[in-house]
C-alpha cells in the first residue's frame, strides 16, 4: 500500500523460464498511486498484466 509492488508471481507462464523472471522482475520496479480507502488511508490491492516479449 505504499506505492510499490510487494509480491509479482506469474499466473500463465512462458515455457522459458528467464522470461518469466524478467517479467516478475519487471513488476517488481514498477511504481504506482496506491487504492486509498474512503479517499485517505491507502490499502492494498491486486491486479493481474499481461507481459508479451519479442524476441529477436
């Protein structure tokens, strides 16, 4: 609830592995304005993205 990403797992993953830590990795940095409750006190929340690489 502090504006940072406290726990990323990966639902659907890729068969490679490293992407799936790249992916839980790059949730991790992610920064956000947090849910607040009754527009004050900021509470957690969950959400589900879907990553999709390119590979070249």
């Amino acid at each position: 609830s502090e504006g940072r990403v406290a726990n990323a797992t990966v639902v659907k993953g890729a068969y490679n592995e490293l992407l799936n830590n790249a992916a839980v990795d790059a949730a991790k940095q992610w920064v956000f304005k947090p849910a607040l409750a009754r527009g004050k006190k900021p509470v957690k929340s969950w959400t589900t993205h879907e990553f999709t690489f390119k590979l070249k």
